[in-house]
C-alpha cells in the first residue's frame, strides 16, 4: 500500500497525531486537516486514495464534507471513513448514525476505534478500490 494518500480530518489534534502515527507505520502517506472547510480544500488539492472524516468538527461537519466529496464526480470514488463518537453522544448531540448512512459514506466506525480495526477496514476499502 505504499505511497497511498490518507486525508484524515478530525479537529482533535492528539487524536490525529496518533492516527497519522498508526498509518504511516504502515506506509501510508498522511495529510491532516483540523475543520470541514480545510478538510474539503485538502481533498481537492491532494487527491487522497482515501478519506477519514470526523462528524462533529467546527467550520463544516463531516456529513456535510462527505455530502459534497461524493456529488463532485472528481471526487466521487474516493473511499470515505466517517469516524465519530456520535453513538457515545447520541442524546447529546443533533447528528445521528442514520445521518452518516445517507450521506454515501463508504464505512462508518463508532470512536474510540481499535487501531486494528481501522487499520483493517483502511486496507479494504483501498483494496476495494484498486
């Protein structure tokens, strides 16, 4: 899987760290974005193989950024992750897991998230791809 591209947009910082830190063991390039806005600018300026999208994030959320990636036919077939403590918050919050289903999001994993586990589902959607 060398040289793939992974856009990980999460506006907790550490969190970001130690996954850039996980994928890039496994050879994969990471580029980071902290809000929805910079995230959508970022997947249109460095055509990542794969996004990772955080739902609750300020600017722009990740239903919001997933909704546009996947109507632009640029960017359609990008494999998108959202990955979010929507169902900790779900009393909290106005985002529901059934909002991140309708957003054609590829693959939707509850935080905290196994490292394996999304290690794994990375590898298949980008195998998916190819």
């Amino acid at each position: 899987m060398k040289n793939k591209k992974i856009l990980m947009v999460d506006d907790d910082v550490d969190f970001c760290a130690a996954v850039k830190l996980l994928l890039e063991s496994r050879d994969y390039e990471v580029i980071l974005a902290h809000d929805g806005k910079e995230g959508l600018e970022k997947a249109r300026t460095v055509e990542p193989n794969l996004v990772i999208l955080d739902v609750m994030m300020p600017e722009m959320n990740g239903y919001d950024v997933c909704v546009v990636l996947k109507a632009d036919p640029k960017s359609r077939s990008i494999p998108v992750i959202l990955l979010t403590a929507v169902d900790q918050a779900i009393f909290k919050t106005t985002y529901t897991k059934q909002m991140g289903l309708m957003t054609e999001a590829d693959d939707y994993i509850a935080k905290p998230v196994d490292s394996t586990e999304l290690v794994r589902r990375v590898e298949e959607l980008l195998i998916r791809r190819v």
